[in-house]
C-alpha cells in the first residue's frame, strides 16, 4: 500500500470572488529524503454528485482558446481505458442532461484522469483529478492555484478563458519627487 509521508505540510486557502471559488495550494516537503519515483499527484482531486454525469473538455488535439470542437464523454468506473486524458485549454466541466455543471479550471496541469462510481450508494460521484507527476526533492515547495466555477459550458468555458488570456497586473509606477523649497 502507499506510506504516508509525515514531513508533507498541505496548505489551501479559499476565497469566493464575484461568483467563483479561487482555491490556492501550497505542498511543501520537508523530509531529507529524494524520492526516485515518478508519482502522479492530485492536484486537486474532485468530487461532485453523480447526476453531473457528462465530462466536457477540449482535447489536446485542438487549438487554445479558439471556440474548438469540445469532447463530451462519460468516464467509466476506476481503472477504464480512456479515463486519462490531455487538455489542450486547462478546464474540465461536470454537467448535466441540461447542460449545467461546475467547472474547474487548472493551468498547472495538462494531463487529466477521471471516473465515474454509479453503483456503490452514498459513495457514487462523478471524480476528476488534474495531473502532474513528480518525485519528492527535498525543500520541495509546490503551489497551484483552481479557480471553480458554476453554470453552463459556454458560460464556464467564457469565464476561464477571461481568466487565462488576462494581462498580469501592471506594475505601480514610481513618480518622481520634487522637494519644494529646497
């Protein structure tokens, strides 16, 4: 089975902007040990209810932030050939027979897997889980940031497409002093 590591310091904060949860993470390794396996990690994983059964994404294959063809797929259970997937646009959406879901976006990840439980009773969900895959370093410090979002595809799709094509903020200018009387 997987060890636990006990020198892990898991950090997240959230905040709630103009209808969006903006999740932020921080993992720090303070063992003195160097891992030589490659794991995949979770970064986040994501559970949602069941009845948001389709998976909505644009697939590797496609151009960046272009109104692409998107790929509709429903998952299978753990394990199913086809779960694991590249993103060419860093999101995903869980929706329903309407259309209405919740999204997540995940720049620091372009590789995808997810899954669908439907015959286990409260444990059913509908599960996703941006990748990276890295071996613990010593001082290893990684820090991500999910933004979720509610709504229509369309509607999640505009909104994470916003966030990633925005400028950064520009920095202050410094505006010059003049001593008066001097």
């Amino acid at each position: 089975g997987e060890q636990e590591v006990p020198e892990m310091l898991m950090e997240q904060w959230l905040s709630l902007e103009g209808g969006l949860a903006r999740l932020k993470y921080c993992m720090t390794y303070t063992g003195t040990i160097a891992h030589q396996a490659m794991k995949h990690q979770e970064m986040p994983a994501v559970f949602v209810e069941p009845r948001r059964h389709t998976l909505v994404f644009c697939d590797a294959s496609q151009p960046v932030w272009q109104n692409a063809p998107l790929t509709r797929k429903k998952p299978g259970p753990p394990g199913t050939a086809g779960n694991l997937f590249k993103v060419s646009e860093p999101w995903a959406a869980w929706v329903d027979e309407h259309d209405q879901g919740i999204g997540i976006y995940f720049p620091h990840a372009g590789q995808v897997t997810s899954y669908r439980v439907t015959d286990s009773g409260a444990g059913d969900c509908s599960y996703l889980e941006p990748l990276q895959t890295f071996a613990l370093k010593p001082g290893m410090k990684v820090e991500y940031e999910t933004v979720l979002a509610l709504g229509t595809v369309e509607q999640i799709r505009g909104v994470f497409s916003k966030i990633a094509t925005k400028p950064p903020p520009a920095k202050p200018t410094q505006v010059p002093t003049t001593t008066i009387g001097a």
